[in-house]
C-alpha cells in the first residue's frame, strides 16, 4: 500500500459499538492528548498497509478488549478535522463505522474512560466536534430504521 501525499487527510477509523440494549459504546478522552476530557467514539488512526476495517479492529482491541466482528462493521459516515496549526497537526480523515457483533467485556486500557451510553444521552455529552456531528449522523440513520 502507498502512503498518502502530504495534502491528504490521514484517515481515523471509529465505532459505534452497540449492545444488546442498544447503547453505544463511548470513550472520554485521558488528560494529555488532544480533546483530552471530551468524549467520542473509539478507535484510532490507520497504519500504513492496514485496511480501516483492520486498523479499526486492531484499535479497538488496544483500547477496549473487545474483539469486533470485523464482517458487520458497517460504514455510518466521515468527517474533516481541520489541522490544529499551534501543534502542526495534518487534517485527519474520521471514518465511522457502526458494530453489533464483537466478543468480550469492555475496560478502558489506554487510559481515558468508557461507558455505554443510550442514544438520546450522546448529544449531551461533551463531545469532541467531529464526533458530534458523527453522533447527529448515526442517530439520524438509526430513526429512519
């Protein structure tokens, strides 16, 4: 796999994990990285040669334990995050894809904080900007169902 050019966004894969309940699965981010305090969907940054789908199974292992069904993620939608210039940061891609199958019980391992969230409770919680429009997006497309 070629790497991207320089003026391309890196992409990010994210999950809305969902449970039996119909929660999803949320993330605050820990002190000490970017949007540290506010909340998203897990999952992080692709690596060269991965697929999203992989880099997403992968980064959720790492950060949750749980083991995706990588053949029922299903792609929810994207957003832009424009560069942050005080840190030089490039624009990152943020590909969120939706997951009710997945094996094991989730526990923050990388620091931060999870819970399970009912749908109508995501919007009030202090989301990061691109997960917010992220949110609007999945819960949208879970009213129309």
């Amino acid at each position: 796999m070629t790497s991207l050019p320089k003026d391309r966004p890196l992409p990010v894969a994210a999950a809305a994990i969902s449970d039996d309940r119909g929660r999803y699965l949320m993330h605050r981010r820990p002190a000490g990285k970017a949007n540290a305090g506010l909340w998203e969907f897990p999952g992080g940054k692709v690596e060269p040669g991965e697929t999203v789908e992989q880099a997403l199974c992968r980064e959720i292992m790492e950060e949750t334990g749980l083991a995706l069904a990588a053949d029922s993620l299903e792609p929810v939608g994207f957003a832009l995050i424009s560069p942050d210039t005080a840190r030089a940061r490039p624009q990152l891609l943020l590909l969120l894809f939706s997951c009710q199958r997945y094996t094991g019980i989730a526990e923050p391992r990388e620091g931060g904080t999870l819970r399970w969230c009912d749908p109508a409770a995501i919007p009030q919680l202090d989301l990061a900007p691109a997960d917010r429009t992220l949110a609007a997006d999945l819960l949208r497309r879970a009213r129309q169902r």
